[in-house]
C-alpha cells in the first residue's frame, strides 16, 4: 500500500511577531495543534492554501462584472508589540 501524499502549506512569521498571536485564514480564527503547528518560526497547515494571483486579463474581466472564481487564502496573524494589537496580513504561503 502506497503512502498518501497529504499537501501541506508553510506561512512564515515576520520577526517582530512573538507568541502569544492568534492565526486567521481568510478571516477565519485558527487553533494550534488542530489547525496549524508552530515550527520555529513557521505556520505549517497539514492542507494545500494557495494565494490567487490575478493576471491582466482575469483583472479585465473582473472589471466588467465578469467573475472568475478561485483559491484565495490569506493567512493573517493577530499579535501584540510593545502593548499595541497589530495585525500581520496576507503572509506569504509556500508549499512544504
């Protein structure tokens, strides 16, 4: 019996980010050990997220009321610095 090949999906922290910090997807709060696990300094998903870019011609049609639908994660980290609430946006996501 072949492995399953589970897709997994790395966001890395900037450096001013420490713990404790809450992780959203699209808006959606996380939990760690379920959803994510913190590896360093890496957010790894045990599940494929993936940014869409928009190219020039998907951007002309959206402009005229024509949609195109995709992927579209943004991993968001809420945190703390120097007793001010930050957010971290739209970290880049890779494969692992």
């Amino acid at each position: 019996m072949m492995p399953v090949h589970v897709p997994r999906s790395i966001a890395h922290l900037p450096p001013q980010v420490h713990p404790p910090f809450d992780v959203y997807i699209s808006g959606v709060l996380q939990k760690e050990g379920t959803d994510y696990v913190l590896e360093g300094r890496d957010l790894v998903f045990e599940r494929e997220l993936r940014k869409d870019k928009v190219s020039g011609w998907r951007w002309l049609l959206g402009a005229f009321g024509v949609g195109t639908y995709r992927q579209n994660d943004s991993v968001d980290v809420r945190y703390t610095l120097d007793g001010r609430p930050l957010v971290a946006e739209g970290l880049e996501i890779e494969p692992a």
